[in-house]
C-alpha cells in the first residue's frame, strides 16, 4: 500500500446529506473543500453551514473528487470531473457497485484514478441541512478499488476515510452488493411495506402504537426517489432477499389461518430465529462499536 499523503483539497460534488456531512469533517479537520451541485441553493446552504466554498474555477486541481449524486449520476459525473482534470483521485459514495463499475468501464472513466467507495453511514433525512458532523465516526467505509487502480488514488482515499473517523473495509463490487442488499436495501423495503398498511389507518388507533413500530419503521422516511434509484441498480440481490423474506411471511400467514391453536411449531420457529437475528445482529454491532448501539439508518 502506497504512503498516505496529506490531502490538502477536496472536491465534493453532490451537496446532500452525505456529501454535505463528509465536507463539514474535512473542514473541521483543515481540509481546503470546494463544494459543488446542480442546485446553487444546495451549495449556499452547505456554505452556510461551513461545509466549504464553491468551487473556484481557477483553482488548481483537488487532491481528491468525491463525488456524492445518485447512483445514476455517478457515472457520468466522474467522467465528465475527469474530463476537465478536476481532480488528481476520485472516488464516489453510491450504495451500489456493481452496476456503477461495469458503466464506468464502458462510459470511458479513467480507472486508474477512481476508487469506488460507499460509507456505510446515513439517515432517514436529506439535504444539506440534514448532514451532521460525526456521521462516518467508527462505522465501515466500504472500498471496491478496481484491479488498475493507482495505489496513489487508493491512499487518497484511503486518507480521507481517516479523517473522518471511518473504518476501511475492501470488498469486491459484487460482494458489496450482495451485503447491502441483505442489511440495508431488503431491510428498506420491508420497513416501507410496514409502514405503508398505516397510511390510511385512524389516527386514533395509530395513537396506541408504541416505540417498537416507530422504531421498526423509520428508515420508510427515506427519500422515495434516492431509494428507488438505489433499488434499481440492486435488483436481483434485492429481489432474492425479499423472496426469503416474502416465503417465511407466507408461511406465517398459512400457518396461521389453517392451526390458530397456541404453540404453533411453525410460529414458534420463526419467532425462535428472530430472537437468534437479533442476537447475532446486535452482537456484531457491539463488536464493531463497543457500547454504541446502532442509532442511524444506513444506505
């Protein structure tokens, strides 16, 4: 692995929760952020929030891009960076890979200097005005660096993840997909379907519900169209975890409908391996975070 060098400039573009959240910790951490988006009130916001400054197009080339649109922005967006040698390294923070690495090969984006990356760290809000300083502290940061990637750019990258806190982890595209899929995209979707039975349901019974079923569905607040996107360049690993979820549910309601007696095996079963989820879940996250239990919905 090359030697981390300092990163004196960084480029973000996509000023959203994400993009908006990283710059707040590189500039605290001294970084030189030069912030960019579509939307000029984005920017203006996260500039008023201390994120950094719109970039100067005279400026010389950052040490790194980050670039933090959608996951179909992603592409286009390196390329057209690259094209106007914005930056020496790249890398983006999409919460799909696979799809993302195979476009990029074929759209033209420089490979050597693009490290594809996605912090595994999020919250059910959006906007700059969302972003919180902190956000990346102690969780996975997940690296898909393809096989001619520049040890340079890699190192950028992998600098960066230092200063926010972050904790690198090196997966290939597929691997990472096929992860989020399980503890992040199905999970998504389950809480949505959840929380979709009470949209027209009476306030008055909605009122008796208690924190289980607002814990269980707060990460349905995520924006529609973010998720959608993310949904879509992550369909079959997300279409097989729900098929498992989808089976057991069926078989629930089978169970249920033909042996209404108490002490159902089939019940039982399912709430026996649910209790095993959660234990091997919170476990895991003890592991990674002594003492810090998961507070924040990840994308």
């Amino acid at each position: 692995m090359a030697p981390r060098r300092p990163l004196h400039r960084v480029t973000v573009i996509g000023c959203g929760l994400i993009g908006t959240s990283l710059a707040l910790d590189l500039t605290r951490a001294g970084v030189d952020v030069s912030l960019v988006d579509p939307d000029p009130r984005a920017v203006e916001r996260a500039a008023a929030r201390g994120a950094g400054t719109p970039l100067d197009a005279t400026a010389p080339p950052a040490d790194l891009v980050v670039v933090a649109v959608p996951p179909s922005a992603v592409v286009d967006t390196v390329y057209e960076a690259q094209a106007i040698g914005l930056g020496r390294a790249y890398t983006d923070v999409a919460g799909v890979k696979g799809r993302i690495t195979v476009e990029a090969e074929l759209r033209g984006c420089d490979l050597h200097g693009y490290v594809p990356g996605h912090p595994m760290a999020g919250r059910e809000s959006s906007g700059p005005d969302a972003a919180e300083p902190g956000l990346f502290a102690g969780r996975p940061w997940i690296l898909c660096p393809g096989p001619t990637a520049v040890p340079e750019a890699v190192a950028a990258v992998e600098e960066l993840i230092a200063l926010v806190g972050a904790r690198p982890r090196v997966l290939t595209p597929a691997a990472h997909d096929e992860a989020v899929a399980t503890v992040s995209h199905t999970p998504h979707l389950v809480a949505a379907a959840l929380a979709a039975q009470l949209a027209h349901t009476d306030p008055e019974v909605l009122a008796l519900a208690g924190d289980g079923l607002v814990d269980t569905t707060r990460i349905a607040a995520g924006d529609p169209g973010l998720w959608s996107d993310v949904l879509g360049h992550n369909a079959s690993a997300v279409a097989d975890a729900l098929d498992r979820v989808a089976a057991d549910l069926a078989l629930l309601a089978r169970e249920l409908r033909e042996n209404d007696e108490a002490g159902s095996v089939t019940v039982g079963g399912l709430l026996l391996r649910g209790n095993l989820g959660r234990q091997v879940l919170v476990a895991a996250a003890g592991s990674r975070n002594p003492g810090d239990a998961p507070s924040r919905a990840r994308v």
